[in-house]
C-alpha cells in the first residue's frame, strides 16, 4: 500500500471533490466520472509514458478515495446501528415495564372482579339453602294438610 500511495503523490494529477451527503453509489460515480473526465483531457494533452502514469496514478487515488469513504461510512453505518441497537433495547425495556404494569393492573381488576363474583355466588348460594328449606317446610306443612284433610274426610265419612 505504501508503493500505490508513493506512486500517487509522485504522478496523480487529479482532485476529487465528492458531497458526503450523497449516496454512497452517487459518491462513487461522481469520483468515477471526475476520474475518466480528466484522463481523458489528459489523453489528449499527453500520449507518453508519463501520462499513462499520470492516468494509471488518478485511477489508483480515485480507488483509494472510494476506500477511505466506503471505510467512514462503515464507521457511520456501525454507530448508527449501535445507536438504533441502544434505541431499541431502550425500548423494550420500557415496552416491558409498560406490559408489566399493566399486567399488574389488570390482574389486580381480575382478582378485585373475581373475589366481588365469589362474595355474590356466596350469597346466591345462601339464598338457595333458605329457599330449599323454605320449600321443604311448605312439603311438609302441605304433606300435614294433606293428612288433616284425609282424617277429616274419614271423620266425614264416618259420621254420615
């Protein structure tokens, strides 16, 4: 690497101006463009050996060039991701504790609901064995009319 960039400061002519807040393929294909734009103005200015050096060195810094930005935008790219990576567990964190909370909420509605529906089956269930006793005792009181209502018939029947 150090031979290509001895080479490029010795015989590169060319500069290259490239806006970082392009894309990274409009970045390349702006260097790309500069690069063949100006050796060709120097194909027609030179033919000799030193021109294709001058080419050859303009294509090598042009390759450099695009390392160097592809390698910041590697950089860019990583701590973007790190950032969204630390957002998003910020996040879920908080999504987390959101669901718990709630949770908590609604199992304390529940449990709330359920104990109100427990108190009032209890009391339906009270209710239930008051009736059932009161039914049996009305059996018995008609089972015992029943019987008064025979004796007398029989007594009726007797005295006629």
């Amino acid at each position: 690497m150090e031979f290509a960039q001895t080479y490029i400061n010795k015989y590169a002519s060319a500069t290259f101006n490239v806006n970082s807040s392009d894309a990274l393929t409009h970045q390349f294909n702006d260097l790309f463009k500069q690069c063949q734009d100006h050796n060709e103005a120097l194909k027609s200015k030179k033919s000799s050996k030193k021109g294709k050096k001058e080419r050859l060195s303009n294509i090598l810094s042009m390759l450099c060039r695009m390392r160097e930005i592809a390698e910041q935008k590697e950089l860019q790219w990583y701590t973007e991701r790190a950032q969204i990576r630390e957002d998003l567990d910020k996040f879920e964190k908080s999504l987390t504790v959101a669901a718990a909370s709630s949770a908590e909420c609604e199992c304390e509605e529940l449990r709330e609901e359920v104990e109100r529906l427990t108190d009032v089956n209890c009391e339906l269930e009270e209710k239930i064995d008051r009736w059932q006793e009161i039914c049996v005792i009305r059996e018995q009181q008609i089972s015992s009319l029943e019987s008064k209502e025979v004796c007398n018939e029989e007594q009726i029947v007797s005295l006629t």
